[in-house]
C-alpha cells in the first residue's frame, strides 16, 4: 500500500502502519519517504514534479494543472513502478 507521509499522522492509520511497515510505501517530503517529494512546479504545460527514487532523481511532467496534483502523480509512479510498469 502507497500512502502519504501526512496520513501517518492520523492515529488510526499509524496503528495500521506501525505494525506492518514492510507492506507499506511511504511518499512524502521527508527525508525518510521511501519516494522523496523534491519539488511540485507548475508550468504553463502542466506539472513538473521532482522525486528522488531508490536513490535516483526523477522528473514527472503531466498535462495537469493544480499542485495539488504532484503528489497523487508521486504516488501513481511509485504503484507503476512497483507492479513493474
């Protein structure tokens, strides 16, 4: 499961988590989010999102407008990733 490192903040959803943190991806801004969040822009084509992955630095461009978007993409690019796509 893929979720936001500010849904950890919720009481109910860290007790879910706590216990089974293998069977979770975290994304966030945190140093510690397995998909780090660098930075959200939006350009007049859309959303430019920079992450870094397993140690790499990515760029995500969409034709999305909203920064609010960047990280629902973070998170679709980590679940494609993980299922190999």
């Amino acid at each position: 499961m893929i979720v936001g490192e500010k849904t950890l903040s919720f009481a109910h959803a860290k007790n879910i988590y706590d216990p089974s943190r293998d069977s979770f991806m975290v994304c966030g801004k945190d140093d510690t989010s397995d998909l780090r969040i660098l930075h959200i822009e939006q350009t007049l084509k859309g959303l430019e999102v920079r992450i870094i992955w397993q140690g790499k630095n990515q760029i995500l461009k969409a034709p999305l407008f909203g920064a609010h978007h960047g990280a629902n993409m973070a998170m679709a690019f980590a679940a494609a990733c993980e299922l190999g796509i």
